[in-house]
C-alpha cells in the first residue's frame, strides 16, 4: 500500500503531540498543554517551525531526547506565546528568552549545546536584519557581531 506525503499545509492539520519521545517528553507534554500548543510533526532535524496565528496553534520541531532539542521545541512554543513581534530579530529574541525560562522551570539543563544554538540563531537574525536595511545594530545584537560584520 503506497503512502501519500503530505505537503505543510496538509501536515499542519495533523497533531501528533501524543506520540512525543525522548528524555525530556514529560516537560515537553507540559509545556505543550499549558500553553495550548500542538506537534503537527515531529521533524529529525534540529530545527523548528511555528505558525503564528494559526487557530489551532501547531509548530514542527524534533522530539525532546535532549536538551537541545528540548529548546528548539520550547522556542517554537515561544513564538505561539508572544505572536508577531517587531523587529522580526526581536522575535528570536524572546522566544529564546522564553525556552530558556521555561527550560529553568522545568528542570532542562542550559547546556553549552544550548547556547551556542542561540548564539547561531541570534547571528543569523542579525545577518537577515542587515540583509533587510537595518542600519545601526542594536546593542542587544552587538555580542552577536563577528569581525565588524554579522556571521
């Protein structure tokens, strides 16, 4: 029987929440319920989605197995909880902010991993922020500048 993939639209429909696994699932499962969010899929990589304003709330990101992957989800759970925030790097922003309080709170380790994954996110805002005209960096963004340019 041949199976049919599902393009995002399609798959954004699906919630597959309930088949979370990993080491910090249990967090994971709380932090999706309190905050109303579903997995509409549960991506292989360390990477994540979310679709603001969407009704039903849903985000990809990869099963909570450790603590990166634990903060990639929680910062697509960020972005549901803040909605649209301008400027766009500022959105990052926050939602890193808000995985690592919600990290904190659960008993997820911040590990090294895990910084450095904000570190690269947050240069690679800053890189699409001047890509777009930005044109005086922030002083949020200065430790994310590398050789007087962005990464």
């Amino acid at each position: 029987m041949a199976t049919t993939r599902l393009n995002r639209r399609q798959r954004r429909e699906l919630d597959v929440s309930h088949l979370i696994e990993g080491r910090f699932a249990a967090q994971a499962a709380c932090l999706l319920r309190e905050h109303d969010v579903r997995v509409c899929h549960w991506r292989a990589n360390m990477s994540g989605i979310a679709w603001i304003g969407h009704p039903r709330r849903p985000i990809e990101a990869p099963h909570p197995r450790s603590a990166l992957s634990f903060a990639v989800l929680a910062h697509e759970v960020g972005h549901h909880v803040l909605g649209n925030v301008r400027p766009r790097w500022r959105e990052e922003q926050l939602a890193w902010q808000f995985a690592f309080g919600q990290m904190e709170a659960l008993g997820v380790p911040l590990t090294a991993a895990v910084h450095e994954r904000y570190a690269a996110s947050m240069r690679y805002a800053l890189a699409k922020a001047l890509r777009r005209g930005l044109r005086e960096i922030p002083e949020e963004l200065a430790q994310f500048v590398i050789s007087g340019k962005s990464a």
